[in-house]
C-alpha cells in the first residue's frame, strides 16, 4: 500500500508537479525546435518518452548490478582476482556518466533500426526526430535522477528499484509530451498572430513557455497535499 | 583555408555576433536552470569553459586520424570524461555549489555547444584555432548566463552575490527566481538582442539612416 | 570493389586503436581523479552534518568554559531503527559527548515538505526531554516564503520546547508554552518541519530515553 502510494507520487510529481520542461527545465531544445505542429510534436514527445523508458530500464539495472559499491557483477568479478571484502568495495561510479551517455546513444540506434525494420510507416512518422533525441537533455536527466536515488542513499528502503525508475521515466516522459503538444497547439495559433519582428520564433515562444510555468506552478504542493489525504496522516 | 577566420577573429566572434546562447540558441537548458542566481551562473559558465576548452584540444590533436563514422564517439567519450573530472572536482573543492548545481554539470555532457564545436571547429582546426574559439564561445556563454541571472537575482531578491544592491522598499518579485521567471527574463532579452542586432544592421546599410 | 574492401579494413584497424588508446588514456585520468578526490567529497559529505552538531547542543557556547574547544567533542553516528505497527523508519543518530560528559543527540531526519522533501538535524538532551536545537539540512521550499524556514530566527523557535509532548503550530501568537509561530505565507512548511520534529520526538523516546545514564559505548 505504502508501495502503491510512493509509484503514485513519483507518476504525479513527474508528470505535472515537477514536469521536466516546465521545472527542471529539460528538453529545452527540441521544445522550441520541434513544437510547431500538434502532430510533430506528438510524436516527438512518444520518441522521447520510449526511448527514456528503454535508457532508465538499462541505466538502473547498470547502476545497480554493475556501478554502486557492492553491487553483485562487481563483486563475482573482482571476487575472482581479490579478497571478497575488497571486491565487495569496488566502486565503478565515476563511470557512471561515460556509460549513461553510450546507453542513451545505443538506446536510440536500437529503437531506430527497430522501428525501420519492423514498422516502416511509424519510422516516416518520427525516425526522423530520433538522431536529435540523442542529445536531448530530457533522457539523460531521467537516468541521473534515477541514479542520484540509488548512489549515496543511506537508507536501504529508499533505494529506488525497477518499478520506481520506470515510473519517473514513464510518466516524466508523458509530462513532457504534454508540455511539447500544449506548445505546439499554442504556436498554431501564434502563426497568425502579428508579434513584432524581433520577437518573432524563439522569443515569442520562451514568453509563452513562461506563462505555462506560471500555470504548472499551480500543481505545487499538491504532492503534499495528495499524500496526506491519502494516508491519511 | 584562406578565407576562414583567423583566432583571433574566432575569438571576438563567439563573444557577442556568434553567442551560442542568443544567436545559435544552443545549451538552453543550463541557460534557465542555474541563472537564479549570478554566482551558479558563473560557475557553470567556467565548468563549461573548462570541458569545451580540453575537449577542442583533445579533438584537434587527434583531428588527423578521426575517420566520420567513428567521430560522435571520440567526441562523447572524451566530453564525457571531462565533465566527470568537472563534477568531481566540483564536489571536493566546492561542495555546497556542486550541490546548489545539481544534477545540470552532468548534463553538460549533453550541451550542444560543446559537441557542435567539436564537430565545425576543433575537428578541421590546429590546436590553436580550436583553443581560441572555444575560449570565444566559453566568454559568449558565460556572458549571456551572467547577463540573464543579472537580471533575475536582483530582480528578484534586490541583492547580487550577498551583497544588498535595491533599497529595503523594492518588494523582491519572487518570480524571477522561480521558473517562469527563467523563461520570461530569457525571452524578453532575446528579444531585446535582436532587436539590437537589427537596428544596427540597419545603421551600417549604405542607404540607411545617418 | 575488394582492393577498397581490404584497404578500408585496414584503414579501420589503426582508428579502433585509436578509440582504445583514447580509452585507457582518459581512463586513468579518471582513475587518478578518482582516487584522489573520492576522500574529499567523502569528508566533505560527512562534515556537511558534523559541523553542525556543536551549535545545535550548545546553542551559546559557555565563555567561562576556558579552553574547551569543539575539537574534544566525541561523537558517534548510530543507526536506529524504529519498528511500528506496518513499517520501520530509520533514523541516522550522532551521540554526542565531550570528555566523557554525555551532551546528547543530533538525529537526522527527512520528511515531505510543501514542494519535496525536507532534510533536517534535531538536537535533543539526553533523556529526549528538551529540544535544544533544529537545522535544515537540506529543503526546496518556495524562495522568499517557505524558505524561510531555515532563517535562524525561526528555527531558534525550537531551542527549548519540551519534547515530551508533540510542538503545535500558532498563528501570531507563539505564547503557549509548546507553540511554534508558523511564517506567513508558508503555512504548509512550517507545519511540515514541525510534523518531522514531532515525529522524531515521538519515535526516539522509547528508544533512546531509556539509554540515559548507559556509559557511552
């Protein structure tokens, strides 16, 4: 129950309270670039959300079988060539960001030969955007939040496992589809709007952007708040 | 080769005409996330200096035995390593800043400023040409992120860097510190930048004004 | 077509050195820094909480103690786990003494806070009777109103509340004995801050009351 309660904060606090673009300020990038149509950026924003479930699975299961000190693979291999107290102290998180980013880029080559392979039609719909997703701020801060709940964390109950991470990146990735199709929607009609010449294209668009923080600044709190009533505390 | 742009040239021209920021609208995310305050700002724009400057020189010394398809690679390995090195060292020596920084050092990894001067400049460039457009850009980010966090933290709490600027009257609008206030302050001085950019084209016009 | 075949094989050798060459080069650079500075953050992280102990159990050092300086502090972190009815709570305590005088607990303590999650030391007495201090550790409040939450003039509010009994919050008018004057404006933090206080007191004065007069081990 407590479980349940915990996926749900973390599906809400990624998707609205704490929403990627508009609070962390992620995917920036393709958020300008890209949001110009509805349906770009639908698919723009079903790109990103795929490929960081697929990068948060990977990078989970690499920070915690491989990376953290302790960690089981570690701990077989280095067991073969020391003392097991010393193989059980290998630390491999300084890697961490070198295999993050060839996860994120492998990621993304997997699902576009996948995609083009198997379902050519929806690869003419997005593969486009793929290439671009590689560096996307979005996917890599997902796996870093992740991470930073599994590195360091004295307390052994508070170490995310799978379900958390796939959560974060699930719903931290429909956030910022929201964010990418609320733009695009807004930018439509911004088309036939006369904005002053040297506000027209990025400016305009931060402007909105800013608005849209003000009104996903409404959503704070209500973690707390949900929380409360839920449990009942 | 002639007609490319001497060092020196490269230099001047990251600073204001080539801003990565204001003018390519590259590394955004940084741009709003750290500018809440002039003193995060400045860090990152010397965190960014110090890997875009070791990465151009890596990339260059190796320029001549980079083949295409194995370039993005090179690139990544070697940006990723430095902005290891950056975070690191951040967290030993300036521990409450790294801290403050976040989770947006690691995330350098993935500015596109870096990777794009590695591709246009330090790839096809001597070590010295490389060098000073990375120092050229460096200056042109960290300006427009002192320039934006200029602006929200003393709007927004009448004090640069600890010290009390604004009189005790001025009712600090919190906003600019808070989200929306990034991407307000960001837009309305872009804006403003190019507007700038083309009144003065317009001045340098043979038949223009004056 | 196979003359270009076997060159661009043999053009792909030296660049797959080249990638591993590059590898072990920035691998060790790694390596270095690593074993270099992973002690520094280490103590860095540690002294984050440490330093904060003294002030929080002696909040006005004594002048007339002389030449006692912070240094001859001894304190030592346990982990204390408290089993309720469907969950266990775990709490990083520091008992803290100086030359074999038992001076009393820091506890580090987290909990939900208006925006996310608020991380926070409490220092108690020895027989979790007084609260003699309160530190935010670590908060992501509203700047300019909740934030204030780690002002010393509203955490000095805790220095002193009895600890027998759960703080409660008032609005303006602090003048009951177990109150605490919420900030305006951010009502939501101060109770939250204040709920966490609560409920380190609550856990811990089973647990640890009873360890008053056990030597320090």
């Amino acid at each position: 129950m407590d479980y349940a309660l915990d996926i749900f904060m973390i599906a809400v606090s990624g998707m609205l309270i704490n929403n990627f673009v508009f609070y962390y300020f992620v995917g920036i990038c393709p958020f300008i670039g890209v949001s110009r149509r509805v349906d770009m950026a639908l698919g723009m924003g079903g790109a990103v959300t795929f490929v960081m479930s697929i990068a948060a699975f990977m990078a989970w299961a690499i920070t915690t079988f491989l990376l953290v000190p302790g960690a089981p693979i570690t701990r077989w291999v280095g067991s073969l060539f020391m003392p097991a107290a010393a193989a059980a102290r290998i630390d491999l998180t300084i890697l961490t960001y070198i295999v993050y980013i060839f996860v994120i880029a492998g990621s993304v080559q997997f699902v576009e030969m996948y995609v083009r392979k198997f379902n050519p039609r929806l690869y003419r719909s997005f593969g486009v955007f793929l290439p671009l997703i590689t560096t996307n701020c979005a996917i890599l801060f997902a796996c870093l939040t992740i991470m930073s709940h599994i590195v360091g964390v004295e307390n052994p109950s508070e170490i995310w496992g799978l379900g958390k991470s796939l959560t974060l990146a699930v719903f931290g990735g429909g956030g910022f589809t929201i964010a990418i199709v609320i733009m695009a929607g807004i930018r439509e009609e911004l088309d036939l709007c006369d904005i002053p010449v040297p506000f027209r294209g990025a400016p305009i668009t931060l402007i909105v952007a800013g608005i849209l923080a003000l009104a996903f600044m409404g959503f704070a709190g209500v973690d707390a708040g949900l929380r409360q009533a839920i449990s009942g505390g | 080769m002639t007609d490319q742009p001497t060092p020196l040239e490269r230099l001047i021209q990251g600073v204001l005409p080539e801003n990565p920021v204001f003018r390519q609208l590259l590394g955004l995310c940084p741009t709003l996330a750290v500018t809440a305050g002039l003193k995060p700002a400045l860090t990152m724009g010397g965190a960014v200096a110090f890997v875009l400057l070791s990465a151009n020189i890596i990339v260059s010394l190796i320029r001549n035995l980079l083949k295409p398809h194995l370039r993005i690679v090179v690139f990544t390995l070697t940006i990723a390593t430095f902005v290891t090195i950056t975070d690191r060292f951040l967290a030993a020596y300036m521990y409450t800043m790294s801290k403050t920084l976040g989770p947006y050092i690691p995330l350098i990894i993935v500015n596109c400023i870096i990777i794009c001067r590695c591709e246009v400049c330090a790839s096809r460039q001597s070590v010295f040409t490389a060098a000073a457009d990375a120092v050229g850009q460096a200056a042109g980010f960290t300006l427009a992120l002192a320039g934006i966090a200029f602006v929200r933290e003393l709007l927004g709490t009448g004090m640069i860097l600890e010290f009390k600027v604004l009189p005790s009257f001025w009712p600090s609008w919190v906003v600019m510190i808070l989200p929306p206030g990034a991407f307000l302050t960001f837009g309305l001085l872009m804006g403003l930048i190019n507007w700038f950019v083309a009144y003065r084209s317009r001045n340098r016009k043979p038949g223009g004004n004056t | 077509m196979v003359i270009s075949d076997s060159r661009s094989k043999r053009r792909r050798l030296p660049q797959a050195w080249l990638v591993l060459v590059l590898a072990v080069g920035l691998g060790s650079a790694l390596a270095a820094v690593h074993v270099t500075l992973s002690p520094v953050i280490a103590a860095n992280r540690l002294n984050e909480t440490l330093a904060r102990i003294p002030a929080l159990l002696e909040p006005k050092p004594d002048p007339a103690g002389g030449g006692r300086a912070s240094s001859a502090l001894k304190i030592e972190p346990r982990d204390v786990q408290v089993k309720k009815k469907d969950k266990t709570t775990f709490y990083k305590v520091y008992q803290v003494a100086r030359e074999d005088h038992f001076l009393g607990w820091v506890v580090k303590a987290a909990g939900q806070g208006y925006a996310d999650k608020i991380e926070l030391l409490v220092g108690l007495d020895p027989g979790i009777k007084t609260i003699t201090g309160l530190f935010i550790l670590d908060q992501k409040e509203t700047p300019g109103l909740g934030n204030k939450i780690i002002t010393a003039a509203w955490r000095d509010q805790f220095a002193g509340k009895n600890a027998g009994q759960p703080l409660r919050l008032a609005k303006g008018d602090p003048g009951k004995h177990n109150a605490i004057d919420a900030i305006s404006g951010a009502t939501i933090s101060s109770r939250s801050v204040t709920r966490i206080v609560n409920q380190v007191t609550r856990d811990l004065r089973g647990t640890l009351g009873t360890e008053l007069g056990k030597p320090e081990s």
